[in-house]
C-alpha cells in the first residue's frame, strides 16, 4: 500500500509487525477461527456494537434504525424468593425490576506521532429501577450512573470514562414516568435513553449518554414501528449535568433542542425500510434513510443487504454555520451454513462531514476510532464475525473489521488517507454463578498519511457483570 506524501513512511507489514507484535498475534489467532468455523457477519456500526456481540446469525443483527424498536427480554431475577414476596401485591409492586450492572474498564489510547497517552483504569455502573404497571397504564422509573478511579494519571486524561481532569461521575442520567396510551403505543417523559441513528446512547466508556426528552412510540402497528419526540438535554458520557442539546453541539448559552419523527415498515419479519428527521433547531436538520433485507437461497446460502442515506444541512439561525452535507453507504453479507463474509462501502460529500455530537454514527463506516465521514471521503470495509457454540464454546465470540479511506489530496478538503483495524473478542458466562459475566476485549490501530497524519494504537478491556436482582 503506497503513500501519497513522500516524507510519510509508508504503511506495510513488515511496519506493522515490528511496531505491533503482540496484537498482531492475537488477531491472526482469531483469525483462523473464522476461517475453519462457523462466522456470521454483518458490518453494523460502533454506537450498535458497544452494547452487543458477534452471536446468533446474520438474521439477528440490528439495523441503526431498528435498535430503537427491539423489546430486550426480561432476565430471571438472581433472588427468586425475595421477588416472590411480592407476588401478592398489586402489579406496580409486584412486577418492579431492579437490574445492576458492574462495570470495570481500562482504556488505552497512545497517539504515536506525538507521544500522547490517554489511560485510565475505572470502577462503577449503574442501577436500574423499573415499576410495574398501575392500573395497566402508568409506569415509573429511574437508573443512577457512576464511574469511579481506579487508577487515572493526571497527566494522561481525555479517556471520557471519567470527568474532565481525571475526576468521578456520578448521576440521575433516566428518571421518567411511561404512560401506555393503547396497545403497543407508549408516551415516554423526561429522561431516558436513545438508540437512534445520530441520537443514541453511545454507550463505548463507562456510562451511556442519555437525554431529556417527551417522546412518543409506536411498535408493530399493522407492521409500522414510529416515533416522535422533542428532546431539550443531553448528558454526554463523561459529563454529570444535562446541558441543551444546542450547547452540546457547540453553542454556549443558548438553549435550542431536537424535535423528531421517523417511522419504519416491515414487509416481512427481514424486510425493512425506514426514515427519521431529526430537526435540531437554529442548527441543522439530518434526514436518515435505510433499507434492510435478509434472503435464503439455495444450498444454505444466505444473503444480506442494506443501504443508507444521511442529508445533513444548516437550518434557522444556523448558529454552527451554512452547510449541507450528505453520506451514502451500502453493506452486502454473504453467508453459507454460518460462514459468512461483509463488504461495505460509504462515500461522503465534499460540502463537508456529517455532524453527530448527540450520539453515534450510523455508518457502516463507523469502527472504533474512525467514522470514515470526512468531507469529500470515499471508504470501504470488511468485516467478519464469529460465533464459537457450534464448535461447542458457548459464549465466546468475535469481530473484526478492516476499513480504507481515501479523501481529496489537494484544496480545503484535503486531509490524510487512513487505514483503520479492530479486532473484538467477546465472552459472556453462559452457566453457573458466573452468569452475567461479560469479558470483553478491544484493540484498533489507526494509520494516517500525510504531515498532519494520526496513528493510534489503542486498547479496551472491559468487565460488565448484569445482576437482575428483582
């Protein structure tokens, strides 16, 4: 692979072997996993994979649209005796939830141009309270965040699993109240939690964002999933207050949020197409579209293939400047009795990059450190993923994903080419005391041409332990 600036070392293997030994290794070591055993892949982007894994079938990925309508089945609760206690009282008692998930993480982000390191070793979570129904129609509920150090050099922040400089978080991030207007249409209020495409909770460092929001849902009617809402604040990862969803994007003291509507048909159970604006007043309006379809074909073979598009541009006051912008992107999965191969694409217009400071991009493009969408950006991916049951080690799975972007190389769009790596594996406990256990393993390596090139070496181990403790 060759560089386009001279004084740039080029990017080969023999570079990457030397600077990267260990990790290279692990990732050949999984690497012959998927080629001698089942793999079900599908490119989803990163704010979709923070909060999942590689298993199940290409038919059990998410869209960046359909996250928002899926129904999470309820876990057993740890103390069955003290949640039978309940049992005689009515439903708003009885069917209360409370849910904790431990959370442990370190993070490593070595910037090797310029020798800056981000790191931190942190310890907290979040519990979860949820009612039940009164009188089939009003319910409650609220989680509280935190992230504590463990160990965080001062002279090494900008991780965002903690508070600028290094310091805790702590906060109320949902408390809401749910009204069910009818059946399966629900009125949701306060805060509350996102997982839209730009919108969303992000949820890649300790706590998720979450959102301040009066917001109206509709699922599985005559095959329509919709929504509507207005959102006023955010609470960004690494923050413990809700500021204006105008201010997060960059405009201090003014106080404009979001309001939204989008909707999304089913034509069959892996057929889909859907849409959402989001209109950030005085700021922008992004305008979202997909298209999802999964296929079985003869002799085993199944296919998958989706498409998106994002227009992006400046509306109102326009307090973050005139521009309009827009993305195209596509996925193809091809998979044969579970071994399966995705290839991607996204190319972005040069009229600049899409904006997303309220979540994460939906873009097939979207990996760990890059999102691939800068002005003028054409990129391409392949991804692959694993699931390790067949061959008996149920709970172990595994991802990985190689990305290229070229951009313009002259004029005030220019800016480096990149190449980006991730390789994930997961392992959830899936028996004994130990379930709930989630270990996960993450490592990207970024490089960059060019004299304001970037190249990053970075590392996640996280811990999350789910106790459904009602």
């Amino acid at each position: 692979m060759v560089c386009v600036h001279s004084h740039k070392e080029k990017f080969t293997v023999k570079r990457l072997l030397k600077r990267h030994p260990i990790e290279i290794v692990l990732f050949l070591g999984c690497l012959s996993f998927f080629i001698f055993a089942d793999v079900c892949s599908a490119s989803q982007p990163e704010y979709i994979l923070d909060d999942s894994t590689a298993e199940g079938n290409i038919k059990d990925q998410n869209t960046p649209l359909g996250a928002e309508f899926e129904e999470k089945a309820e876990a057993l609760p740890l103390f069955p005796r003290l949640k039978n206690k309940l049992i005689f009282m009515s439903p708003f008692f009885r069917d209360t939830a409370l849910n904790l998930r431990i959370r442990s993480y370190y993070y490593y982000r070595d910037f090797l141009n310029t020798d800056t390191i981000n790191e931190a070793w942190t310890l907290g979570g979040w519990l979860e309270y949820r009612s039940g129904w009164w009188k089939d129609r009003i319910q409650i509920g609220a989680t509280g965040y935190t992230s504590q150090p463990l160990y965080a050099p001062d002279d090494r922040g900008g991780t965002q699993l903690l508070a600028p400089g290094q310091e805790s978080l702590g906060a109320i991030g949902q408390a809401y109240i749910h009204a069910r207007v009818m059946e399966d249409m629900n009125l949701k209020l306060f805060r509350q939690t996102f997982h839209l495409p730009y919108i969303n909770m992000q949820d890649s460092r300790m706590v998720p964002s979450t959102h301040e929001a009066y917001t109206f849902v509709g699922r599985s009617v005559h095959q329509f999933d919709f929504i509507a809402s207005h959102v006023t604040r955010m609470k960004t990862r690494n923050s413990n207050d809700f500021q204006y969803m105008s201010e997060v994007a960059g405009v201090p003291g003014s106080s404009d949020g979001v309001t939204m509507a989008g909707a999304r048909y089913s034509f069959t159970e892996h057929h889909s197409l859907g849409a959402i604006s989001q209109y950030g007043w005085n700021l922008w309006n992004t305008l979202y579209a997909e298209f999802d379809g999964v296929w079985t074909l003869k002799d085993n073979f199944e296919l998958r293939i989706a498409s998106q598009f994002t227009d992006q541009r400046s509306v109102g006051d326009e307090l973050r400047g005139d521009f309009s912008t827009w993305s195209l992107g596509g996925t193809a999965t091809i998979g044969y009795r579970g071994l399966g191969v995705s290839f991607s694409f996204s190319t972005t217009d040069e009229g600049g990059a899409t904006r997303n400071p309220w979540g994460g991009n939906p873009s097939y493009l979207s990996l760990m450190l890059k999102d691939f969408n800068r002005a003028g950006e054409n990129a391409w991916l392949v991804a692959l993923k694993y699931d390790f049951s067949d061959i008996g080690l149920d709970g172990l799975s595994a991802f990985a994903k190689y990305a290229h972007g070229d951009t313009p190389d002259s004029g005030g769009r220019a800016s480096p080419d990149q190449r980006e790596l991730d390789l994930t594996v997961d392992y959830r406990f899936k028996k004994t005391v130990l379930k709930g256990i989630w270990l996960r393993f993450r490592w990207a390596y970024l490089d960059q041409d060019g004299p304001s090139a970037q190249d990053i070496n970075h590392l996640r181990l996280v811990l999350n332990y789910d106790i459904p403790v009602l």
